[in-house]
C-alpha cells in the first residue's frame, strides 16, 4: 500500500480507536455522576476549539473539538482532572455554589465519589467484555492447539529438550489451551526459568526453560523485542462457534487474561526483572493501528470486504486497548483515577480529606510517573520506527 494511502488510514484508525475507548471511559465516568445526582457542566469529544456543541435538558453542554483524540467529562465544582479540595477550600466551594451544592462532586458521600471515579475504568472492561463476547458470538475465535511443530535450533527450547511433536499442557501451573497462550504466559517474563507441563507420547513430563529476549522483525520492517522460547507451531487450526452465555464468558475470560498478563509484566518492569521495552506511547498504538489497518483492508478480495476485516480487527484491537487503558487508570498514582481512590481511602479513615500541600505534592509526584512512563514508552516507539528505516 502507498505511503498517501497508508497516512489517512493510520490517522483514522488512531483516531477512532483513541476516541472510542476514552469516550467509553469517560461515558462511565457521566453516567456514574448522573445515577448520583452530580451534575455534569460539559461532556467533551476531542480537545482544542468547538466545531459543534449543544446543550441538553439536564443543562450538559456536549461538544465535538476540532482534535477528537479522546474527550474529557466536567462536573460542578470540579476545576480539572487534579481537583481535590482540603477542607477550608471546600467551605469557600460550598458559598459559590450556593443552592446547587447538592449537585457538586465534592459533596457527595465517599462512596458516590469512588464510584464515579472507578466507573471510568470499569467502563473500560465492560466495553472490553463486550467487544470480545460480540466478536466471539458473530465469528467464534479461530486458534491453534498448543503443540509444537518444530523447535529453532540454538533456541532455550531446544536446550531445554523440547521435540517436535509435544503438546503443551501448562505453565507454571496455568493451563495452555491455544498455542498463543504459550506467548502469553512467557513474552513477559525474560530470562526467568518457568516449569512447562509436556505430553510426549503418552507420558507427561516436566521441561525447566527460561525464554530469551529476541528481536522479532515484523511485516512492516520493523523489530520488535519479545521474549521466546524458540517454538513453532504445528497444532491443527480449528475455530470454537459461541452462544450468548459461553461468549460472554469468552469475553470475560479474554479480558481478565490480558489484566493479568499486563499487571504481571507492570509488576516485572518496576522489580527490575523486565524490560521496559514493550511499553508503548501514542505514537506506538498509531503505529499498531496504521499497521492492523493496512494488513485489514490488504487481506480483503473486494472492497466490502476490506472495509469489513476493517471494521472488525480495529474492534478487536480497541478491546485489548481498552483493557489496558482501565488498567492503567487504577494504578494507584495521583493525577490518575487510582490515585484519586487513594485519596478517598485516606479520607474515608482520617474522617477528613488530605491536606492541600500534601494533595499537591502527590499530584507533582503523580504527574512526574505519568510523564516518565510516556518518555519511555515514546523512546520504545521511536526506536521501532528508526528500525524500520534504517
């Protein structure tokens, strides 16, 4: 595909991936308010100047900005995402909003403010859920069984005395049903040394291998850092069909793996036993979504059918997006939503919200984590993009 087409597409699937899962988080976030009886001053689409706004009958001015990267939620009395007013501030809160008080954020009961705020998150999943179980009821999910066709010579697979022809059981105790969730229990976990269950003609035996870091060039050109044990695939192809109730527990089953994967790697990477190098930025989920696009609308024979494979893999991918974006909103940091339940956690015990000095220093400390995970996740970004041209 050339470079004019392949730019506007990535551009539409960023955006419409971006949009989606934050508008889901912050939908939860206004619905929670609404079931509380919080009022919402403005429900935003996107950042920068208004293109199309409109005002509701419950008072709510929703707009759509010029950049529709993701949108924002504003409640009464809530002057931005670090607002957490001490007591004395609270009082002066309360004489400005006069008669109104009963509709602001901060004078709900602790429980209705953690709800409100742990909604956004958990919008997240059960979007996640939904995007899983509905994918796996109109399609059911294709997979391959987990034995192993052949094994890369010089691999930790090999020195570990795996054979073509052995059918993973499990990993460290978790059961393997599809090939892919070898990848899933090991891609995380560099150079740590795991118990692998194995059938081999009848008889079970117990395999110790510590998968290696490996760079992996992808369709694109591009390399990227994983770890493998060296295995390749040599189970049959079959695709399991789905009702309602098995897909929705499909659904579920998919997003608590990819929380527990993804939790399980956060706590590797701050232990110092995984490399950072899998931590992605914006520019990272542009280049993933340009990339799931471009091989979508390549794989279609007509152009229903690119459109298609389109709409459905950019689905796909905005489950595991959202997932991740949940999960990283309970992180119990400042500035983020888990942050903001840490603050009601000690509010709740101390009978008295968190001192203003002590809420702003959390918030600089806060806003200090966020930016130095985005560095970092942008220099892993930019460093896949430089492997791709040179």
């Amino acid at each position: 595909m050339s470079a004019i087409l392949s730019l506007p597409l990535t551009l539409f699937s960023f955006v419409f991936l971006i949009s989606l899962v934050i508008v889901i988080h912050e939908l939860g976030h206004y619905w929670a308010a609404r079931w509380c009886g919080v009022h919402s001053e403005a429900f935003s689409l996107g950042f920068g100047p208004t293109l199309v706004s409109w005002r509701d009958k419950h008072g709510t001015v929703w707009r759509i900005a010029l950049f529709p990267i993701g949108g924002y939620v504003k409640f009464l009395g809530d002057a931005g995402a670090a607002s957490e007013p001490d007591a004395d501030k609270l009082m002066e809160l309360r004489d400005a909003v006069g008669v109104d008080a009963e509709k602001c954020y901060h004078f709900k009961p602790i429980w209705q403010r953690a709800f409100i705020t742990a909604a956004g998150p958990i919008a997240n999943f059960i979007l996640a859920i939904t995007i899983f179980a509905v994918l796996a009821l109109s399609f059911g999910v294709g997979y391959r069984e987990p034995v192993v066709g052949g094994v890369i010579e010089g691999s930790a697979a090999e020195q570990a005395g795996f054979e073509a022809g052995d059918r993973v059981l499990a990993i460290e105790g978790r059961d393997i049903k599809r090939f892919s969730d070898i990848t899933t229990e090991i891609s995380w976990r560099p150079d740590e040394e795991v118990l692998v269950d194995v059938l081999r003609n009848d008889d079970v035996l117990q395999l110790n291998v510590a998968a290696r870091m490996t760079s992996v060039e992808d369709d694109f050109g591009g390399e990227r850092q994983i770890a493998r044990l060296g295995l390749q695939s040599g189970g049959q192809s079959m695709r399991e069909r789905y009702d309602p109730i098995s897909a929705i527990q499909h659904g579920a089953t998919q997003t608590w793996t990819i929380v527990s994967m993804t939790g399980r790697y956060i706590g590797y990477v701050v232990t110092g036993r995984s490399p950072t190098t899998m931590l992605n930025g914006p520019l990272g989920i542009a280049t993933i979504a340009g990339q799931t696009a471009q091989r979508s609308v390549e794989a279609g024979e007509t152009p229903a059918q690119s459109v298609m494979l389109l709409f459905v893999n950019l689905i796909n991918l905005a489950g595991f997006l959202s997932v991740g974006l949940g999960l990283v909103n309970f992180l119990p940091i400042p500035i983020l939503d888990g942050g903001h339940l840490v603050y009601y956690a000690y509010e709740a015990v101390a009978r008295r919200p968190l001192s203003a000095k002590a809420q702003a220093i959390g918030f600089q400390v806060g806003l200090a984590l966020v930016l130095g995970m985005m560095l970092v996740a942008t220099w892993n970004d930019i460093n896949y993009k430089l492997g791709q041209i040179f």
